[in-house]
C-alpha cells in the first residue's frame, strides 16, 4: 500500500538514551553507534591529558571539567562544541571510568559547577521560527492544489492558523466526540462557525472558530468541503491519501505532516524571499502558524 504523504526520509536514526545509575555509573549503551562514540570520547580526552601534562586516571572531576571547558571554548581542537555534545562526552567520559573499575563523580562541586557555567554561557537559545501572516497564508493557500490533498492540507493550514493549534492538536482532531481511542480532541460545526474541544494531561480548552468574510479564506467552509469529498463522517479527521488522489486512508494523519506542509508552502509562496536559501529552508515549522493575526 502506498501513499503520496510519504515520510520525510528513508533514513532511520537510532536514539540511545544513557541513563545514569544510582551510583553514579553509566550502564552500557544500548547501540554499538554509541560504543564507538564513547571510545573516541575516551581517546580524545586521553589526548587532551597529555598535551596538558596531566593523567586521564584515576578519574579527577577538576581535570574532567577543565577538559569540558576546553572543548565548550574550542581551545581544545579549535572548535566550540554544542552544550548536547558536551554532555554526551560527559556521559562517555562516565561510562570509560566505569568499564575501567572507577568512578566519576558527576557531583562533585568542580565538575559540577564547570558543566553550569558551560550551560549557561554556551547553551543556544531557543530557534526561533517565521511566523505567518495573514497575508503569507493567502500566499501559501495558492499553492496547494484542488485535488483531495489539496482540500485537507487547505483545511489543515486555515485550521491552525485561525485556532493557534500545535501541529500534534490539529492531526489528533476527531469528527467527534469519543470516536477514536488515539484522538486529543474533536470539532464541532455551528452556524457560527467551529467549536474545537482539545483534551489534554491538564485537562479541556475549547477553541472557537468563527467563519471567514470569504470560502477562500473561510476555515469552516475549507472543513466541509474536504468532509464532503473525502466522504469522513467519523473517527480522525485528516488522514493521509493513496497515490490515485482518490481514495482516503482509514489511519490519522501524522504530526510531521503538519510540519512539512508549512515548510514547504511557505517555500512555494516565496515568504521571505530576502533570506537566503539555506535560512528560508529552516525558517518556518509548523510553530510558524501559531500566530493570531485575522485572515481578511
């Protein structure tokens, strides 16, 4: 079975997660990836001990954070590295003293205060994306096509522009009440427009979305249209469609879609077109639609 939302890679990347154990010690990776990570870790470090004069063993956590604080300035190959990398390299340098029957005291007050500061003064602030006008999601509804994709991914844009929606509430939508047990919420249509109830840990809000001065900028009549054709009367309300265009998958739309879909019409609309290339391509997400300004 195939299908034209197809996933944005066939690439697959392991995570390892490296947990810290009571002691103190790390346990084992869980990726041999992650083997050999820890492995260069330790031989760096060993490197860097001896250009500094001093020895990588017994484990000292003054020696180690001194060494975090070369990597963090780039005085210790000539390049700065990110507060995740150096904190991966910790949990390395961790697990090395393990396997060599020692122990490195991640509290002790040296190593302890060298990784807060290295956070503090090195750690990237939060990215910041695009937002979305009214103006640009105009643009962006002008490059979608008429076919059933087209119908849901206007339907998907106008909904969370005018609810201010996260891309994980817009896709967990129901055509109602209690329909699936995967949904985060469901929508209802009225005169007026939309009431969306959204559940989550903290409980229920309703979003209110009224209808557009016009069924080009109208979110409610976007809704309809795509419920019509895509004959969805119940269960998940955006799904995915088979390559004929025609047909509608019984499974939910995945939240990377959302994503995918601002990216990429925002692109095809040419917002931001002073921005280099490179920047345009990692300027809008699907945050980008959380802004509030009114369709016209």
């Amino acid at each position: 079975m195939h299908s034209l939302d197809r996933q944005q890679s066939d690439e697959t990347f392991a995570e390892t997660t490296i947990v810290e154990a009571d002691d103190g010690r790390a346990p084992a990776p869980r990726a041999s990836a992650t083997q050999r990570a820890y492995a260069a870790d330790w031989s760096h470090f060993s490197s860097w001990c001896r250009r500094s004069g001093v020895s990588p063993q017994p484990a000292d956590p003054g020696i180690v954070g001194a060494y975090l604080s070369a990597c963090a300035s780039g005085s210790a190959d000539g390049r700065g590295l990110s507060v995740s990398t150096l904190e991966r390299r910790l949990a390395g340098l961790v697990w090395n003293y393990a396997q060599r029957g020692d122990r490195l005291d991640r509290k002790d007050p040296r190593l302890a205060e060298a990784v807060d500061l290295i956070r503090h003064e090195h750690a990237r602030p939060p990215e910041q994306k695009q937002s979305i006008g009214s103006d640009d999601l105009l643009a962006m509804l002008e490059t979608l096509g008429h076919d059933l994709r087209g119908l849901r991914d206007r339907a998907v844009l106008l909904i969370g522009f005018a609810g201010g929606l996260r891309r994980a509430e817009i896709v967990g939508l129901d055509c109602g009440a209690d329909q699936s047990e995967d949904g985060g919420g469901w929508v209802e249509i009225r005169d007026a427009g939309l009431v969306v109830a959204l559940r989550s840990k903290t409980g229920r809000r309703t979003v209110e979305i009224g209808r557009g001065a016009s069924d080009r900028s109208c979110p409610v009549a976007a809704l309809e249209r795509w419920l019509k054709l895509s004959r969805i009367s119940r269960g998940p309300l955006f799904r995915r469609v088979f390559n004929d265009g025609k047909t509608v998958e019984v499974q939910r739309l995945a939240d990377k879609h959302v994503a995918r879909l601002v990216k990429s019409a925002a692109l095809a609309a040419g917002i931001r077109g002073d921005l280099p290339e490179g920047e345009r391509a990692l300027a809008f997400a699907s945050r980008s639609l959380r802004a509030r300004p009114r369709v016209r």
